[in-house]
C-alpha cells in the first residue's frame, strides 16, 4: 500500500514538474533567441576575430595580398620575405596546409615582390 502511495506522489511530482517547464518553455527560447542574436551581431562575441570574413577576390590585388602577408602596403622587401617564410612555415602542404592557401601565399609575395 505504501508503494502506491510513493508511485502516485512521484507522478504527481513529475507531472507538476514537466507543467512548469512547459510553461517556461517560451520564455526561455525566446531569451536564448535574444542572447544568440547578440553574440553573432557586429558588436558582440563572435564578430570580434582578426580574421578576414569573405572569400578571395577573382585577381589578387595589392590590398589583398598586403592582408595575407599581413604587412604594411610600403613594406621593405625582407619584411615580405619573413612574412612569407612565417606564413608558408604554418600552412606549407608538405606539413597539413592547404595547397590553395599556399599558392595565395606566394601570389600574394610575388605580387608585392614586383613593386
């Protein structure tokens, strides 16, 4: 007799309790919404990355490469070549780098090696 007293207070419990969620429910979705759409806006967590959004353009430009190398747009010709070395050392293919990066990486020397 005590067992069903127990079985029937605990359904009783999670009845009540699973009331209340459903209720919160909404109210907790649209918080989380809100929370989601403050991280992802211009001013919130994730936008604050260094890294460039957006693909490469069709024809490199100086710009371009100055921002792959990560150099000023009057740099000396050692500061590009150390840059190039640094970068092409973290992302070369031989050691798990992208070919296509790697091939950007020397357009972008040859292109600023030119000037």
């Amino acid at each position: 007799m005590a067992s069903v007293v127990v079985v029937g207070l605990g359904l009783a419990v999670a009845g009540f309790a699973g009331r209340q969620v459903l209720r919160a429910a909404p109210h907790v979705a649209q918080k989380m919404s809100e929370v989601l759409k403050t991280m992802t806006s211009e001013s919130g967590l994730l936008s604050s990355s260094k890294f460039h959004k957006g693909g490469f353009e069709p024809t490199m430009s100086k710009r371009e490469a100055t921002l792959i190398l990560d150099v000023s747009n009057n740099a000396p010709k050692n500061k590009i070549k150390d840059a190039h070395k640094r970068i092409m050392l973290i992302n070369h293919p031989d050691k798990g780098g992208s070919p296509y990066i790697a091939a950007k990486i020397n357009e972008a020397k040859d292109l600023l090696d030119k000037k």
